[in-house]
C-alpha cells in the first residue's frame, strides 16, 4: 500500500491556481445556478452598461 504524501513532500499550488479555484468556489452557487435554472444577471450587466454608456456621453 502506498503512503500518502505529507504536505511537505506535495507539490503547492501555483498562485494563479489558487485564486482561480477560490474565485469558483466563492460564486459556485451562481455557476450552478445557471445550469439548473438558467438564471443569469446578464440583462442587469447589459442595463447597467448602457447607464454607464449614456453617463460617460453626458
């Protein structure tokens, strides 16, 4: 039987890595969601780009 590594021995994770996989974990209610309900906020983005358009223009 093979042993498991101790975490000194394991390789780490990159930085890179290890924000994406908290950046997912953090929102995973909100992945999941869309692939359930397919609820997203995209038309609250796209509404809340125009205001931003239209401030910009003024």
């Amino acid at each position: 039987m093979k042993e498991r590594p101790n975490s000194a021995n394991a390789p780490s994770i990159c930085p890179i890595s290890r924000s994406a996989v908290f950046a997912v974990s953090y929102i995973y209610s909100e992945i999941t969601n869309y692939f359930i309900q397919r609820q997203s906020s995209g038309f609250v983005e796209g509404l809340n780009n125009k205001i931003k358009v239209i401030k910009r223009r003024c």
